[in-house]
C-alpha cells in the first residue's frame, strides 16, 4: 500500500532536519503493538480483580469506603428535608413540632411537657460537624444547619478555625473541618441564619458546642461575629441549677452555647470575656468518638461509657452516635444502620444502664438519615411524665 501525501511530505520535512524516517511509516509499529497488547493484559487483570471484589463487597459498600454512598436509598425515616433542607426530600417527615394550638398551652422543644424540665433533663437531636454539607468535601451531611433546625434538630456542633482571608491573607475565623479550605461556612451568615430561625420560633432552645480547632481562635472571636440578636437570646449561666425550658424562653433566651479544644488562658481578648460561651467538658461527661465500625458502637460498656469531662458536674451527658467509613470519610451507609429507631432505642438504653445518666446529646452524621427526631420527642415525652 502507498504512503499517503501527509506521510510524503513529513519524510520530506524530517529529511530537511538531517534524518529519515522512512521506517517509520513502512514498517508495522510493532512496539506500539506490544503495548496494546500489555495494556489489554493490564485491563483484564484489574477488571477480574474489581469483579471479585464487587462480588464478595457489594456496590453500596464499596461506595461508602470512599463516602460515596447514594443518599437517595438511604434516607430511610424523619429526618425530612430535601438537597437544602427544606423539607420533603427522600426522608418521611417526621413532625417535630407537637404542642397544642399557639394560645392554649405552653410549648418548649415541640412538646408542652418539656417545659417543666431543666434544660440539662430533655434530650437534642445533635448534629455532628454542622457547617460540613452537601456543599462541601468530604462532608457530614447532605443538607445544610439550617434544613436541620426547620425539621426539629436541636444541637449543633460547630468547628471553628482561624484561617488567612483569600484575599488580604489576614486571619479570620470561620467554620471548618480538619483544614482552612475544607467544609467552610461564614460565621456571621449562619449566626444570622440561627438568629432568624430562634426569632420565627419563640418556643425553641438550641445549645450549639464549638469546637475551637485550626488556627487557635479563641471563645471572644466567635462573640465578636454575633449579632445582637443571638447575643440577647444567649442564656448566661452563672452556676448553681440550671433553669427550666420555661424559664429559659420566659426570660426571652433561646441558645446555650459551649466550646471545648481550647486553652482557658486564650479565654480572653484583653478585657473582653466570653462569659455565655460555657466550656463544654465542665459540665458535660462525653462517649468517645472515634469507633472503627457499628460493632464497636454495639459494645455499650466501651462506646457508653465517659471519655471527655469525666471529672465535671455531669450535668449534661452526650453520646456520640456516628462511625465513618473504613476510609475514614464520612459514611452514609453507616449512618443508616446507627440513626435508624430500634439501633438508637438501644444505644439511649444501654447508655443509661452503664452510666446512670440520661442523654441529652445524642450526635448524628447525615442529619436527614434514620429517625433521631422522633426517638428524640418519644424519650421527652417518657421524661416528662
């Protein structure tokens, strides 16, 4: 078969560089043969070997190795809410609020009989690393703080950074996960956000736990970023018994707020304190939080019992209820097995009996996954009798 004019003329150009190249074009390319031939080899082998994993682990596995997991099957109970957390979605919806007709009774948390209970006696649907959503790398949940707190969850943990500004590189703080660029949310938007959402709902208490993580931010920074709304609604506990739900929402505060990782010595700005940001480890004894797998989670008198605050008043007790997956990213299809109804019943249970306390911080990954919500408001009904 004749070389074509394209081949003519690149022999005729290479000739003018002072070599030929006439074999390239005449003879077959054995070598770029051979290499076809090892990366069929190469294919095939890898392909048998993704076929019998897939075959002993499963699709869904798999996927949750690397916190791929599909959250349109998993979204199994009342968590509610769609891709932005406002409701619908693939969960049931499960409804929070169930007090009686605005006017004819008191109401505290979605139920009138929480009301004569301490703040420290009922019990929060928590949400682990708030800020870390669908929006993010790597993230806890599939829908943004906000959704959850329209659906009735009532804690929020929150990591703080101190990280450079894009654009001038001075320090800010932020929220964040684990690094500066990782799961970030603005302060300022979500404490408005917060703010409008305790102003819409007169009747409910938020306790948010800040963890103060990359950069050293310290508790008077994140005062700094409030609005004087959230300030004013901030419940300043001075010691002694902590109040009722009633007493919280008629003396018109609606927040708890507590921080832990942090040194008490960076407690202050100069003069400037942050008095209503509590340490959380001085009153509140907490689970571990770093579980290999659901079965260590199983294992109540490991995973119950205290691993942080120990020595504190205890008045609080929060369970750490999430385990990531074998990659250590957060895993959906976990979540699924520990944030379904009978699992939490006997997680809350077991906890009870190997502590002597009651949960009041049960901690959740993937906020709309599983029915926390209504074991939440079946143990505060329980509670309040």
């Amino acid at each position: 078969m004749g070389r074509s004019s394209y081949q003519e003329s690149k022999i005729e150009e290479e000739e003018n560089d002072g070599y030929d190249t006439r074999d390239r074009y005449d003879k077959p390319p054995v070598c770029t043969k051979m290499k076809l031939l090892v990366c069929i080899f190469l294919l095939v082998t890898l392909g048998g070997a993704a076929g019998i994993v897939y075959a002993i682990f499963g699709l869904e596995t798999i996927k949750s190795w690397f916190g791929l997991d599909n959250a349109s099957t998993l979204n199994t109970g009342g968590g509610g809410g769609d891709d932005n957390g406002n409701g619908g979605g693939n969960a049931t919806a499960y409804q929070f609020m169930q007090c009686p007709v605005t006017g004819e009774g008191d109401c505290c948390n979605g139920l009138e009989s929480n009301c004569a209970l301490k703040v420290n006696e009922i019990m929060y649907a928590t949400v682990h690393n708030a800020h870390s959503d669908n929006n993010t790398e790597f993230s806890n949940n599939d829908a943004p703080l906000e959704g959850a707190l329209e659906v009735g969850y009532r804690g929020l943990m929150l990591d703080v950074c101190k990280c450079p500004n894009s654009v001038t590189q001075e320090l800010e703080v932020i929220f964040c996960h684990g690094i500066c660029t990782n799961s970030v949310r603005d302060p300022a938007e979500v404490f408005t956000n917060i703010d409008n959402f305790l102003t819409a709902n007169p009747t409910e208490v938020v306790i948010i736990n800040f963890e103060l993580s990359v950069g050293g931010p310290i508790p008077a920074e994140i005062v700094d970023l409030m609005n004087d709304g959230m300030k004013s609604k901030t419940y300043d506990y001075v010691g002694g018994a902590w109040p009722t739900m009633k007493e919280m929402l008629d003396g018109g505060k609606q927040l708890l707020l507590f921080e832990h990782g942090g040194s008490s010595s960076y407690y202050c700005v100069g003069t400037q304190c942050a008095g209503s940001i509590n340490r959380f480890h001085d009153y509140a004894m907490e689970t571990k939080y770093e579980f290999g797998g659901v079965d260590e989670i199983e294992d109540s008198a490991n995973s119950c019992a205290g691993h942080r605050g120990i020595t504190g008043t205890r008045d609080f007790y929060a369970v750490n209820n999430f385990v990531p997956g074998v990659t250590s990213l957060p895993s959906q299809s976990r979540a699924a097995i520990v944030n379904a109804k009978d699992f939490l019943i006997s997680r809350i249970a077991d906890c009870e009996a190997e502590t002597s306390l009651k949960p009041n911080l049960v901690i959740v990954d993937f906020w709309q996954t599983g029915d926390l919500l209504e074991v939440t408001q079946d143990v505060n009904k329980a509670r309040g009798v």
